[in-house]
C-alpha cells in the first residue's frame, strides 16, 4: 500500500500536527513501508495456530500462582512518620505556585 502525501497532509491535520514540509515525503515513505510489512504478513499461512489470548496462558498451566491476597503494609501514621511537617492525615510542603 502506498501512503500518498495527501493521505499524510490530511492525517496532520485530523491529529493537528505541524509537520514540517521536509518531513512530509519522509513519513509518506516510512508509512509506505510498515503497510508493505503489513501485507507480507497477511501472506503468512496460519493454519492450525492457536491465537495468544495471553502470553502466560500456557505457563499459568504449568506453574502455580501465588495466591492474591490483599495486606495492609502501609498505615498512615507509618507513612506520615517521616514526614518533615504534617497537619492531620496530609503532608505539608512549601508553597511552589505563587
């Protein structure tokens, strides 16, 4: 498939860009080439091949999850006791936004 400078110009301005007109016959290319990478693909026989729902599926078979339980490990006055200044539950910080 050929991406022409048209399709690239219109593609700009639907994701309002500002391509600079050096890079216009560039990405025309490029995109040129990664849509015939994607037609070789399409030419690939895949007969019999089970589709990846999940790159673990096969490996969750095999070996046993850890169960997920839920834990408390940081409580508020944990976090807060390294806190320089506090006021209640927040941290304190200096003012940065004048």
């Amino acid at each position: 498939m050929i991406v022409t400078r048209h399709e690239i110009i219109r593609a700009e301005k639907l994701a309002r860009l500002n391509l600079p007109e050096s890079k216009v016959e560039e990405f025309s290319t490029r995109l040129s080439k990664v849509f015939s990478w994607i037609d070789q693909l399409k030419e690939v026989d895949v007969t019999g091949v089970r589709p990846l729902v999940n790159p673990l599926m096969d490996f969750v078979d095999r070996t046993p999850m850890r169960k997920d339980v839920v834990h408390q490990t940081n409580t508020v006055s944990d976090v807060l006791s390294n806190a320089p200044d506090k006021d209640h539950d927040f941290f304190l910080v200096p003012k940065v936004v004048e």
